[in-house]
C-alpha cells in the first residue's frame, strides 16, 4: 500500500514504529511528520519544558496513525533508560530510530567555558549513545531487523569558528555511527546519518537575525537555506526497505553548502 501526499508517491512505512528523538520542532518535527505520512506510527520525543511536543503530536495524530509522546533529556542515561521502559510498558517494539540529538553554543575556543563544552559533547555525542544502544539492545533481543538513523551536521567536516565543541561531537558522531553499523550488520540493523547544511529551523532565527539568514542564503550554491523537510524525506528514504543495502554511510544534503567558496568568479556572477 503506498501513500499520496500532495501528488507525491512517499514510501511504505505501515506497520513500522519509529522513535524520534528532538521531535518537538525543526528537523526532528519534520521527520515525524513525514514518517506518519508513509503510515508509521510514532513515539515522539523531545526534552521536559519543550512546548512544542504537543502541537507535534496533534500533527501527527492527523495523518491516521497512532502517536505517543514522552518527554525526557536524553542526555541524561537514567532518562534514556526511563524513556525506553516506558515504551516496553506500552508493549510497543522500536522498528526505527531517528536519533537528533544537537546542542551548539557559540563561543570562541579562547573564551569558552569548559561546562559549556561538556554539555556540548554530553548533549550532542553521549546522548546519542545513550540512545542508540538502548535501542539496539531491544532491537537484538527482539530479532528486529531495525533501522538507526542519525542527524549529523555538515559541521563534522567543516572548522567553523565557534564551534569547536559542536564540531568535535558531531565529528564524533559520524565515527559512532560507522562503528556501531559494523558491530550490528551481524543483527541487519542498518546504521546511518544526514549530515544537513544550513536548514532553515527556529533555531537558526535564535541566533541570527532574518536579515543575514537572508543575505548569508542568497551567497549559497542553491540559493537559499535548505528545508527541515528536505531532510525528511531522505530521512524516510534512509529508514525504509529501500535502502536494505546502506548501512555505516553518512548521508550529506546542503545544497552544496560545504563547497560554497569554491566556485570560479564566474559562476558566482552568473
């Protein structure tokens, strides 16, 4: 059975359960959302004074399928482990994760506080394992041929000043990945990432205003920022049977934002 969603075919996802992690808005929202359009069901997650997590939910619940949201800080182990009972409790087996964990403070690597840097790392690169191990381990126990899926950055790659905690993490992320794809291939639970670029999210209009979001998009190789669903959809594609021979891959999407400033005169003129 396939699903129609504004005259696009989307791939079949019924029957799946899938938990999303960082759901209450920006890309982790937008994964939900396109997952419950290919006919998943969902647990939504996001942390305890999000206020977003609700209006997801609703959202959700408004494609037909079914939907339960619990809060918890995933950076925290005991709340991981609280978060993933709660789930067995409800007698519901993870047949997908999409794992979003993300925290980035701005600061220079000269002034930066060292708190600052380790909750970087705890809330991005732990939580993360935290996370997918637990996971993993009802996966195994159960015999599911899963799908892990995690959202990187582009900023693995790239030294963007300010940034070396947020850069580190997540350049320690993609080396999880990778690892933990070698170790589950045993089980046929697939292991992947995203890497986004520059995506228009809430949290970008938190930290620049719209006028340079806007000047800042127009000098990119596409143009503009790209889209939280934009990410979505290669998401869904990632954590369907179609991608049954990717695994320990680390998908980029930015619109050719790493390679921005190594275009000729010419083409930027054009």
């Amino acid at each position: 059975m396939l699903f129609l969603c504004n005259q696009r075919m989307l791939i079949d996802l019924s029957g799946k359960n899938a938990l999303v992690t960082g759901a209450g808005r920006g890309i982790g929202k937008a994964c939900a959302l396109v997952l419950a359009k290919s006919g998943a069901n969902l647990i939504i997650n996001d942390r305890k004074e999000s206020p977003d997590l609700g209006q997801t939910k609703k959202e959700i619940i408004n494609e037909n399928v079914s939907c339960i949201a619990i809060t918890a800080d995933v950076s925290s182990r005991a709340e991981c482990e609280k978060l993933i009972k709660e789930i067995q409790r409800e007698n519901i087996s993870i047949d997908i994760l999409i794992c979003n964990p993300a925290l980035s403070i701005r600061e220079d690597f000269l002034k930066q506080l060292p708190n600052d840097f380790e909750k970087i790392i705890q809330t991005t690169l732990i939580s993360g394992f935290y996370v997918s191990q637990l996971v993993a381990q009802t996966m195994v126990s159960k015999g599911t041929k899963g799908k892990m899926l995690f959202i990187s950055s582009v900023q693995a790659e790239m030294p963007i000043a300010q940034s070396a905690a947020y850069g580190c993490a997540i350049a320690g992320l993609n080396h999880l990945v990778r690892t933990i794809s070698v170790e589950l291939s045993h089980h046929r639970i697939n292991v992947n990432a995203i890497q986004p670029g520059w995506i228009d999210t809430p949290g970008e209009y938190e930290s620049f205003k719209e006028q340079t979001i806007q000047k800042e998009a127009s000098k990119l190789p596409w143009g503009r920022l790209g889209s939280a669903d934009e990410i979505a959809q290669a998401a869904c594609f990632l954590v369907s049977d179609k991608s049954d021979y990717i695994t320990g891959s680390i998908l980029t999407v930015d619109g050719g934002f790493r390679y921005k400033d190594f275009r000729t005169k010419i083409h930027q003129e054009s």
